[in-house]
C-alpha cells in the first residue's frame, strides 16, 4: 500500500489556500497563526531532545552510540563537497531570520523589543537546530539515514512510543505551513515597502480597509500556484528544484543586507541602541562567509536547474532597474 495516498499536488494546494487565507486577514492573526505553529514545534523539538538524551544513555534499545560520531568514516567521510552541498539545505533552514526586520515597522517599542528577540533567536538556533543534529548523528549512523523518511521520524520511530513517528510527520507539516506563513507575509510586504519607495510599482500599494496589501499577496499566490503546478508535472524532483530557489534568495538576501550595513553604517544621523559588535570585522567575516557558501552552490552540478533559473531571475530583475533607473 502506498504510504503517501495524498497526491502532492493536491497537499500543496490545501495547504496553500489555509495559508493564504489567514494572511488575508489582519497582522495579528498572521502573529497568532505563528504562535501556535511555533509553539508545536518547541514542545516537540524540546521532546526530541530529551527523548534522544535517553536513545544515547542506553534507555531505549537502539545501536545509538557516542561512537557514531567517529565511526563509519568519522567527520567529512565522503569529503568536504559533501558539507559544501548541505549547505544550500542549511541556508534554507534558516532563512527567516531577516524577517525581524521587516517586522520592526509593525513593532511597538521596537528599540526595547527587536534586541532581546534577536538575542534569543542566537540561543534558539543552538538549542533547536545544533542539539537536535548532535542527536540525530548520535543515534543513527549517517550512512543509515533514511532518504525516504524524516530522520526526526526515524529517532522517534527507535524509540518504540506508539504514534511517535506519525505524531512528528504532523509536526514537520505545521513547520512547512509556517515557513510559507512567513514567507507570503515577508514578500507582501517587502513589495509594498519597495512601492512606497517607488522601487516597485505603484499597484503593490494597495491595501484592504484593514492595512493587508492586497497586490502583493495576490502576486505571491500565482507563484504559489505555479509551484503547485510543477508540484503536478514533477512530483519527485520538484523539491529538489525549488530547494535551490530559497536557498539561492536567503544567501543573495543576507549577503546584501551585511554588504549595505558596511556602506550605510557611517551615514547614520542617529545611532541605534542595538549594535553589531566588533564592527567592521564581524559583517566582512560574515559577506566572506556567505560568499564562499554561494560560490559552492553557484558551481554545483547538483543545483544546475535551480542556479539557471536563479541566475536569469536576477539578471531581468537588474536589467529591470536600470530601464526604470533611466526612464526616472
């Protein structure tokens, strides 16, 4: 029996209309949508971790082992390119953390509010992203992974808890849920500041009586619906091929924020309370960092699709602003 009865297809397009949907509402729905999203995946990642502590200590019968972080070939067994092609996944994975600035307009208090939230976010990346990785590479063997399942869903499944791997299948679905929550809202706005700044046209100004705008998520919807649609046409390498598309736009996006931070930074009228320290060094490690990250994804054949269509995207985009550069 085929154990993913749900055409893809069909999956994305649900999933989308509910995403869609609560974004077409007020900012603070979007805000509550994500706090509960977020809120299942705490509980479940602290689980996670604790449920993994005790695979290692032997509390579960498993081949978990300390040893497993030496064996099987130890560190880079396959060599560096295989880090260097996780990267790209890596990057995907984090990708959001820019959007607390775009949220800084919609922020009260936010020379009080937005440190602290970055602080956090600093502590949460280790708690929630390295601890659970320590795990997984603790109790499974890397050349044991699963390709085909979660390897969160195979640490639940050695656990022998009833219902665990189903229960973290739901999980890994309210955390792509909340990705593209953040995503529509991240761009809807973005455009709408971009058209208010006449970097964008004019249309992405528009808004519903209660603030949303409207063109911008209406523009993000027929992107969505275009995957959906490749989702139809290539249901087994259309993650593959989108992958690089985030992955490509949050390393692109990143190395432009620190790059206008190391230009803009000296300009500034008013200092803000929340400082980068040890600048400039730290934004010049980061740009040389990223770089390296995106010159290995540039030159991956893994990523050749993804690169093409990534590379004459962004060609139009700058040939677009130089038409419109002119024309003004």
């Amino acid at each position: 029996m085929d154990s993913n009865p749900v055409p893809l297809w069909l999956l994305s397009i649900l999933c989308a209309s509910v995403i869609i949907g609560i974004n077409l509402f007020q900012v603070k729905y979007y805000g509550e949508l994500e706090f509960w999203f977020t809120g299942i995946k705490i509980i479940t990642l602290i689980a996670f971790i604790i449920l993994g502590a005790l695979i290692m200590l032997g509390l579960f019968p498993s081949s978990a082992s300390f040893s497993n972080y030496t064996e099987h070939g130890g560190f880079f067994p396959k060599g560096i390119d295989g880090m260097l092609s996780a990267l790209l996944v890596v990057m995907f994975s984090y990708g959001g953390a820019e959007l607390i600035g775009v949220a800084v307009t919609e922020t009260k208090d936010s020379q009080r509010v937005i440190p602290k939230i970055i602080k956090g976010t600093v502590w949460r990346v280790i708690l929630f992203y390295v601890l659970p990785i320590l795990i997984i590479c603790g109790v499974i063997p890397w050349n044991q992974v699963s390709t085909e399942v979660s390897p969160f869903v195979q640490v639940f499944g050695l656990s022998g808890l009833p219902g665990a791997a189903d229960i973290m299948n739901f999980v890994l679905l309210t955390a792509v849920l909340s990705a593209a929550n953040s995503g529509i809202y991240a761009t809807s706005r973005t455009l709408f500041t971009l058209s208010q700044n006449g970097e964008a046209p004019k249309a992405f100004l528009k808004t519903t009586k209660k603030g949303i705008p409207l063109n911008g998520i209406f523009l993000t919807t027929l992107c969505i619906l275009a995957g959906v649609f490749l989702s139809y046409l290539y249901p087994d390498l259309i993650l593959s091929y989108l992958m690089a598309i985030p992955g490509f736009t949050v390393l692109l996006l990143w190395i432009s924020i620190c790059s206008a931070q190391l230009k803009l930074r000296k300009q500034y009228t008013g200092k803000p309370g929340f400082r980068v320290k040890w600048y400039p060094y730290t934004t010049i490690l980061a740009i040389t960092a990223l770089s390296i990250i995106f010159l290995a994804f540039l030159f991956n054949k893994q990523n050749f699709i993804g690169t093409t269509v990534c590379l004459v995207t962004l060609v139009i985009f700058i040939l677009l602003s130089f038409i419109v550069k002119q024309k003004k």
